[in-house]
C-alpha cells in the first residue's frame, strides 16, 4: 500500500499536512514481525515519521528509509 500525504494543489484528493501517528495508525499495519514500513522524504519528515513508529512500536528493523 502507498500512501501519499503532502501540502496538496487544490485539485488533489489524498492526504493533506503532516504525516502524524493517527495517519499511521489508520493507513499501515499493525506491528509484526513481517511488517516493513517504507519511507521517502526530507530529512525532517523521515525523523518525525521515525519518532512516530517508534512510539507505535515499529522496532528499527520494521522501518526502511530511502
């Protein structure tokens, strides 16, 4: 599943804002041993997405940064 959240045209009809742990909890599976969460962007989101998942319970080996 992709999932895309940005600061949109007015035309664009998927997530808006910040990618925050209710977006997550919403969109993403749940933590599992056969769960790998993928993430692109800038430095400052791939931190905040990297905080969220952590406190969601996403060990490091979970999350994959490109």
């Amino acid at each position: 599943m992709l999932i895309y959240v940005l600061q949109p045209p007015e035309e664009w009809n998927g997530g808006v804002g910040f990618v925050s742990k209710e977006i997550i909890q919403s969109n993403c599976p749940a933590p599992a041993p056969d769960i790998q969460i993928l993430r692109c962007g800038p430095p400052p989101m791939n931190k905040a997405m990297a905080a969220h998942l952590n406190d969601l319970g996403y060990a490091p080996k979970m999350q994959f940064q490109f």
